[in-house]
C-alpha cells in the first residue's frame, strides 16, 4: 500500500507574468481563450492537486503584485519561523518571467530575493524559470533571448548554489505542456519504473512509439520507441506536446455533452493509434506500423490483440503506482 506524497511548488512571479493562466489550463481544462477572464490573484491560492495515485501536489500561487511580494519576503525575513513563511518546506520554485517586462531590474531584484530565502528555508529545492509570452517574440530572436537572459539568471542563483532549469513558455502552443511535464516527472519518485515496464511492453509489441499520459492534465510521464533505423531527426520534437494539446482540447469537447471517452483508435495509410485508459490514472497511447492487407477480419484481429495487451498492461502499473 503506497502513502500519499505531498509536493509543496511555489508558482511566483511578478503580476501580469501568466502564471494563473497557465495554471489554469494545465489544471483546470482552460483553454488559451478562457483566460482573459481570470482576474489578478490575491495573497496566495493554494490548491491540492492529487496526481497519479501516489502524490499529491500543494501548488501556493502567490501573488505578484508588489505589496504581496514585500510581504512575502519581508514575513519570512522577519519572522523566519512563522506559519505564514511561504518558502519553508518547498520542493519546487517555478518562476515565471514576462519576457516583455517594462521593469527587468525590478523582476531579478526580487528573483534574487526569493532565491535568498529559498537557500535559508528550503536549500534543496528545484529551480525553474519560465520564460513567458515567448510567443510575442520574432520567430527569429526567440532562441538568441531565452539564452541571453537564461545565462543571466543562471549568474544570480550561481551564489546560492542552485542550478536552474529553464523553458521558453507560451500559453498559445504546446509549450507549456513540455515545461510543466518536465517539473512534475522531476517530483514522481518512481519515475523510472514507468520508463522499465513501457520497455517491457514495447519488447512484446515492437510498436513505433508508446506514450504515457496523466489522465486528468494529459501532461507526459514517460514515452518510449522502438529504435527506428530510419532518421529519428524526421520525427516532429514537439509531438508529445502537441497531442496533449489535441487530447485535452477533445476532452473538453467530449465533457461539454456529458460523456467521456475509454478507447479512441485510428487508423491511417500506414500507421494505427491506439489511445486508451491504462489505469484510474493514466492513459496510454501507442503508435503501430500497419501491416494490413485486405482482410478486414485480420485488421479486427489485430486490434483485438493490441486492446488485449493494454488490459494485461493494466495490472502492472497499478503496482507501479502503488509502490
């Protein structure tokens, strides 16, 4: 029998940063358009988000307009030991930065700040900073500014010896998927048993491509291929991404006229997906090469087969997710 682990993420940044909208869609099943209509937050948001069966994650999103900020810092500076110290106990800092802020000193001044009392509270935490709003960037300069200001944020944790990981991040495409599925997978502390059983399955399969998702962010767990002699270069970089973006925006579809979805299979000229419920969890999807001829009854068959394998499937990641 697992006990629930509880993952205390800090979601800071200055106001208008983006970070209750990104919260918003990866959590609650906005869409990029539903945002518009969420006001500024207020002190702090806390929400308890239970991921898989075994972790729990206690998302604090604070506040980023200036009075909330001096207060945050300035509680814990003050009163180091009180209840209301937000940078105790964290597993995870996720910074967001506006990439077109007006007020740049202003934004690493408190970045450093944070960074101070997140060395004398929590010294062991994980750093992220995304760099936000990357989608009002020229196409052109995207890449030359993350690594510009990543390096320059790198320099200011450097003193407090913590090593940042960082993302470009847009709430318009798939990004944001790729960020967060990134902090999360860094939490779950059995991560590299999902990555061991999809290899299992894959040695019985030899299918070109399997994918674990979460079944209530779709965010990817872990994926697997087989080791195609082709040029993998061809493969699209941002495909898992992107079908969480699909997956999830039919979701929401499905949701709107009450019903929901177990199986989705599609069929192409040369390619079968199959995309079903793993467990109470997580679902799978796993990309076949066809290898059809003009039997239907031997295309049903093989279809029956692959379903019948992620049944079996099942069982073995429930143990997973009870470890």
């Amino acid at each position: 029998m697992s006990t629930n682990s509880r993952k205390k993420l800090l979601l800071m940044g200055r106001s208008g940063s983006g970070k209750s909208s990104m919260r918003s869609i990866i959590f609650s099943n906005y869409s990029a358009f539903d945002t518009r209509r969420l006001g500024a937050t207020i002190d702090v948001e806390h929400s308890n988000l239970r991921f898989l069966n075994n972790m729990t994650l206690n998302l604090w999103d604070c506040g980023g307009q200036d009075v909330f900020i001096e207060n945050f810092l300035n509680t814990s500076s003050q009163n180091p030991n009180s209840n209301n110290n937000i940078f105790k106990k964290c597993e995870v800092l996720l910074h967001v930065f506006d990439v077109e802020s007006k007020e740049v000193n202003k934004d690493i001044e408190i970045f450093q700040r944070v960074l101070k009392n997140l060395h004398q509270f929590s010294p062991n935490v994980k750093v992220f900073i995304l760099l936000h709003k990357m989608d009002l960037i020229q196409v052109n300069k995207r890449d030359e500014l993350f690594k510009i200001m990543f390096d320059n944020l790198q320099k200011i944790a450097n003193p407090f010896h913590f090593k940042l990981t960082g993302f470009a991040t847009s709430i318009w495409d798939e990004s944001l998927y790729k960020a967060w599925s990134s902090i999360i997978c860094s939490l779950i502390p059995n991560i590299s048993f999902y990555q061991q059983n999809l290899s299992k399955i894959n040695d019985i399969l030899n299918a070109r491509e399997i994918i674990l998702f979460e079944k209530t962010t779709f965010l990817v767990i872990s994926s697997t291929d087989r080791k195609l002699i082709t040029n993998n270069d061809e493969l699209d970089p941002k495909r898992f991404e992107k079908i969480s973006n699909i997956i999830k925006t039919y979701k929401q579809s499905v949701n709107k006229i009450r019903t929901n979805f177990e199986t989705i299979i599609l069929n192409g000229m040369n390619t079968s997906i199959y995309l079903a419920e793993l467990t109470n969890n997580i679902f799978i999807m796993i990309v076949m090469d066809n290898q059809r001829n003009d039997d239907d009854s031997t295309a049903i068959e093989d279809e029956n087969l692959i379903l019948e394998d992620i049944k079996i499937a099942r069982s073995l990641f429930e143990k997973v997710e009870n470890v």
